[in-house]
C-alpha cells in the first residue's frame, strides 16, 4: 500500500479493501489513445471499463459456447498488472515480450493481496486470458483488440499517427479477428483501407 492508501482494519474485509485500494493505481497509468472529442489520454481503468461494456453489448453476438459473464470479469481484471508493469503499445512486439515477465510478476503480488478463494480466481481469469486458449479468452482478446482500433477510426487516427502505425501492423496484429467474428473483420478491414487513404495509417 502506498502512503496515500494507508491499510485500514475491516475484519475479514481487510484484504479485500487492501486489494481495491492497490488497484485504484490502474486510473493513474495512462494509454495512447486518447479519449474521443479531447485532448486527454484515456487511463486502463476506463478502458477496462469500455472493453466490460463492450462484452455486454456484443453479447448477442458472441457463439454459445461463450460465457459473457466471464468474459466480463476478464475484461475488469486483464489489465491491472499494468499497475507494475506499465502499459506497451500492442505493436511493440520487443517491448511487449520484454514485459511479460514483469506481467506475470506483478499478477502474482496483486492478486496475491486477497484473500482465498478470491485470489486464485481473479489470478485464474487473469491466466485464462492470457493463454488466449478457452472461447471466453478468444471472444475477449477479440474485443480488447477492437476496441483501440474502433477509437483510432472514431478519432483519425490519432494514436496511430503519433505512433507511426503501418496499416500492415494493424491487419496483421488484428487479423485473428477474423477468426472470431468473420463479419466484423470485414468491416473493419475496409475502414482500415479509408484510414490508409485518408494519412491516418503509413
């Protein structure tokens, strides 16, 4: 706990308290995509949030065998080792190799601060997404992918013109959206052409 969050007695809940304070830290580590109509990087916790809402209102779309809850519960969770160990640009494939250790760090102390059984879950939802193995994880990296580029082609473009993003980076890091919901990656992939014609992508 940092000296902003001090530990409080609650009893039994005392873990549990500890844990959410830790992880307010999550509204404090800022991404490249800024919020749409602002100047203003938009923090994980509030694309957590986007990518939860995401999950509920694709539901109907998702196949049967996925499990919308628990894609939600990934959704609210995946992110928050980035308290440690920051966040990196999904096309910065040597950085995001690099910081996978740190991740797999940083989800053991943090889910680690609850108490059993919440800590195995939350650490086990965490893994399952990871893995990216189960139809729940797939349907949730799908949309944790999409969700950037929606923003990207909602707001010209502007993290992938600040970051120098090829139109080549975002098929081929995406494409596997095409596996999990075919007809969006159609979409998708003739906006992403308008975003190359129109300067928003090398």
């Amino acid at each position: 706990m940092s000296e902003l969050t001090p530990e409080l007695a609650f009893g039994e809940l005392t873990e549990v308290i500890a844990f959410l304070m830790e992880i307010d830290k999550l509204k404090s580590i800022q991404r490249r995509t800024k919020v749409l109509g602002t100047q203003r990087q938009e923090n994980t916790a509030e694309h957590s949030w986007h990518f939860a809402v995401a999950a509920m209102a694709l539901a109907p779309y998702a196949d049967d065998d996925v499990d919308i809850n628990r894609v939600i519960q990934m959704a609210l969770v995946h992110d928050i080792v980035e308290i440690d160990a920051g966040d990196v640009l999904v096309y910065d494939l040597v950085g995001r190799a690099a910081v996978h250790a740190q991740e797999e760090a940083a989800a053991e102390r943090l889910f680690g601060l609850l108490p059993a059984p919440q800590r195995g879950h939350f650490h086990q939802l965490w893994l399952e997404y990871e893995a990216g193995e189960t139809p729940n994880a797939q349907f949730a990296l799908m949309l944790d992918r999409l969700m950037p580029v929606l923003m990207n082609l909602h707001n010209r473009g502007q993290s992938w013109v600040e970051n120098g993003i090829r139109l080549e980076q975002v098929l081929t890091r995406n494409a596997f959206i095409g596996d999990v919901y075919p007809a969006l990656w159609e979409h998708l992939k003739r906006h992403l052409d308008a975003a190359h014609q129109n300067g928003w992508l090398k």
